[in-house]
C-alpha cells in the first residue's frame, strides 16, 4: 500500500483509487480500417514495465476523476502525477 | 535412478548420520552452447526440462534461474491442485495435469505429498448457484468428477463453515472435486529439479538473463550474469517477468504483472481436512500438513513487480474469512508475503511459439499456475521439441489475441481474478 496524491484532492491512500493501466495509448483514429494484429496491439498488447511506467489512474472512492501517474513499478516510488491531457514531467 | 529413494536408502543413510546423501542435482558451470535454454527455474520451468529430455530425447539442455530453484511463486502459492475448469480447453488443459499428479510421487521418485483432499467452491448468491450447477455439468460432460451439494451437504463435508442464513453473504451451496486438492510446492520443484539433473539437463542457478540475442526473425543465445550461452531454442517460463525476458526479444505480451498474496497462521491440531474457496467473498482456506492455516488472498489492481501487496487485500481476505469461520477468530497470523503473477485478459495461460523463430512462451499463468504444473511443463515440452503445439494447449496459443478466439475463464474459474 502506498500514499497517492491526488492532483484534485491530495493525498489519499491507494486503496481509494482504482489503477487504469499504462498511459498514452492512442485510440485509434480510423477504427473500421484497423487490421486484426493493430486491434490486438491496441486493446491487449502491454508494456508491462518493471521500472519507470507511465499509467493512468481513477479516485473512485474520491472525486472520481481521471489523472496520470509516473511510477517505478520494482519498489512502487511515485515520480510524478500529472492530470490528463498534460505532458507527462519526466521523460 | 542411481540414487533412488526407499525406506532402505533412509535406513543406510541413519547410519552415517544422514550427512552422505548426494546432492539431488549439481551446480554446473554453463556450457557454450545447449540444444534449447529453459528461462526460469520454478516448478513449470523444471517439469519443461524434464519432460524434454524424458519423451523428446533432447539431453543438451539448460535450465537457467536468476535465484534459487522454486524460489518465485512455485514456493508462494497455496498449493491448490483442481481441474474444475468450464470451457473444454481448460479442462483438457487442467485435467490432463492432474492426471500426471496422481502419478507424479512415483514416476519422480520424490514425495510431492499430494494430497486429493477435495477442493469444494462455495455459492452466496442465486447467480453463484447458476453458474457453479453450470459448471458442474460441463465439468461431468468433459469427464472431471463434479459434484453440486446443497447448504446441508457443504455443512456436513466441512462442519466447521458457518452455514446461517443470517450473514452477510450466506453459503447457498457449493461444487466438489473430490480429485482435487494441495501438493508439497517445494517438492515440487525439488522432484523435477532431480529427475532434469539425472538424465543430464544443466540447472544453473544464480544466474540472470540480460538480453535475448536474435538474427533477425530467429534466436542465437541469452546473455545472462554468466556470459553469453549459444541456443537455437529458447522456453522462457518467467511468471510475473515475463514480459520483461518479452521485452529483451523486441516482444509485447498481453500481459499484466500484479501481487497477490497469501498468509499462514500459527500452526494449529487438525481442524480443515480439505480445500474450500469462495469466490464471491474472496476467501480460500486450507491446513498445510504442519498445522498451519494457508490462506490466498486477491491481487492487487495495479502492475507491480514489489513482490508486496497492499494491506487492504489482506484484511478483505481475512474479513471473509473469519465471517465464514468464526472458529478462527482468535488465530495469529504467522507470515504473509506476495508474488508477482502475469495475468493474461482473458485469465487464461499462453503456451505458444511466438513470431520469432526459436523463441517459446509458457506464461499468464495468472493466480493459478501452480494446479497446472505437471502438464503445463508436458505440453510445453512438446511445442518446443516439435515447434508445434500438442493438441491440448493448441488453444492456448499467443494469436488468440489476434483472432478473438479467446479462452474467457475470467470468473468463470471458480475463483475471482
């Protein structure tokens, strides 16, 4: 368990958020001319990263909105929060 | 077997205090070159190893480890051994491992203690009974012994589950697999570990793998902490990294690698002589042969690979737990811990060649690998002897993702994911 901060409300723990997985995947913009390889790249292919991933995250149990998050996954440090649409801070 | 193991062996050995025994299997230095490189050393890895160089001949084999043998989550698991899957491919899949199970002390020459205690699945809800009578019934078509009992049956198979109406999730009923039940995890490993190693198969520990070396569409070798190693076949069974070894190879999984975690008690007399899990309220219980409570928790949501979870889960768990059985209310906890398991999105394992040539993945195991073992190591075996899949885990291969065939077990299992 570990402490998030909330860009909308602080810090919270995680057990109030919900995890949406790895960050900035493009939806695709043309969906009717995607093969079946790019479908499964889109909805099942993961990075899956040990160290620096790029995720998305919800405050279901807070202000119920959606951010992003910089996280080392081998010790669960957060880097960074940055709401969406934003650049992520770190590269 | 050179050295088997009798009773007249464990007598001899008294005498010289038992510090004569040979060691079950040698700590070689890697070779130049092998014929096929398993990655991981855990239970799935070895029984790979050993069933190559058993019905495939192939005797110029690694396994490498970057710890100890069945020191990732063969040794974190707990222990549940069944194969009351739904859909005909996992039942094929996890019924045709169970059948090695029933053998498996013998033909290794290694006590793996398994145990066909029974697991029973209990039902709280009108759906849960639904869909557990659903899946008794395609469990006796596939041939899987299966049986449903009502709230009196389930009281009297294990008395010690408070059967009231008056709690909050109430026990409507349950499914039992007399067949199933908990094995020795360590020996598991142990046991494979030795048979590998007698027949020739190179278990090299301590040893991690850096990079995968690849001439364009095909496989030459691992880079590991002990140098390069030349192979043209390469069975990575990695678990929670499996998507890191994917990554060295240019590779994307459909995979997520999350905790899960289990916990034990302090060691008490007899009390559970079976294996009960509840799906709805995420709890499954057992009692280790030393006394112990072994309990498993749910996966954390989040991709970790701390090999940690969260406090939260836990006390769920035991939420559940102590509601079912008030009798454990004044239990200690003695040890809990976490493993990283790669989970697949349809909960179901790939056991797959991959677009590179040489190059096998037996991962997505998810939260329940450990039943799978036997088998698991048998048909993955044969895809890389043969570079082609056995008929049982053909519908496990990794285009299903492309296809849309998918082997959808998510809750279906008999146990949350």
């Amino acid at each position: 368990m570990f402490i998030i901060h909330c860009p909308f409300c602080g810090e919270r723990e995680q057990s109030e958020f919900k995890s949406g997985g790895e960050a900035h995947i493009v939806r695709p913009r043309q969906p009717t001319e995607l093969s079946d390889d790019e479908w499964a790249e889109y909805l099942f292919m993961r990075k899956n990263i040990k160290g620096i991933q790029f995720e998305r995250w919800n405050h279901a149990h807070g202000c119920r909105k959606w951010f992003n998050m910089v996280r080392d996954t081998s010790n669960d440090e957060i880097k960074a929060v940055y709401k969406m649409g934003e650049k992520p801070p770190i590269k | 077997m050179k050295n088997k193991y009798s009773i007249f062996s464990l007598i001899k050995n008294a005498f010289s205090y038992h510090e004569n025994w040979e060691k079950a299997w040698k700590d070689p230095i890697p070779k130049k070159e092998y014929d096929a490189i398993i990655i991981g050393g855990g239970g799935h890895g070895l029984a790979t190893a050993y069933y190559l160089a058993k019905k495939h001949k192939m005797k110029n084999i690694a396994v490498v480890e970057k710890g100890w043998i069945g020191g990732g989550n063969t040794g974190r698991n707990t222990t549940i051994i069944r194969s009351n899957y739904l859909w005909d491919a996992s039942a094929g899949l996890y019924d045709h491992a169970l059948k090695i199970w029933e053998g498996l002390s013998q033909e290794l020459n290694y006590n793996v203690m398994f145990s066909q205690r029974g697991v029973m699945n209990l039902a709280h809800n009108l759906q849960d009974v639904r869909d557990l009578k659903r899946r008794t019934h395609a469990n006796r078509l596939n041939g899987i012994d299966a049986v449903y009992l009502n709230t009196q049956e389930v009281k009297k198979f294990c008395p010690i589950i408070n059967t009231s109406p008056d709690i909050r999730y109430p026990v409507l009923g349950g499914t039992l697999q007399r067949r199933a039940g908990t094995a020795r995890h360590d020996a598991v490993a142990w046991g494979y570990a030795r048979g590998a190693d007698e027949m020739g198969v190179d278990i090299i520990q301590n040893c991690e793998v850096k990079g995968i070396k690849r001439n364009g569409d095909k496989v030459e070798g691992i880079e590991t902490t002990k140098g390069f190693i030349k192979t043209n076949k390469i069975g990575v069974v990695a678990a929670g990294h499996s998507s890191v070894i994917a990554n060295m190879a240019g590779l994307k999984l459909p995979l997520e690698s999350k905790p899960l975690q289990a916990l034990v008690s302090e060691p008490v007399k007899p009390i559970i002589d079976t294996v009960v899990m509840s799906n709805a309220v995420h709890a499954y219980v057992s009692q280790s042969d030393k006394g112990e409570l072994v309990i498993g928790a749910g996966t954390d949501d989040y991709i970790s690979y701390s090999q940690k979870g969260s406090h939260d889960i836990v006390e769920g768990t035991l939420n559940a737990i102590l509601e079912l059985y008030p009798i454990f209310s004044r239990m200690r906890m003695l040890r809990q811990w976490g493993g990283i398991v790669d989970i697949c999105p349809d909960a179901s394992p790939i056991i797959s060649k991959t677009s590179i040539k040489g190059l096998y993945f037996n991962c997505g195991w998810g939260t329940g690998g450990f039943k799978a073992t036997p088998g698991s190591g048998d048909l993955f075996a044969h895809t890389i002897a043969n570079d082609e899949p056995h008929k049982l885990n053909a519908a496990f291969n990794i285009n299903r993702f492309i296809s849309g065939d998918l082997v959808d077990e998510h809750g279906a299992a008999a146990v949350a994911h």
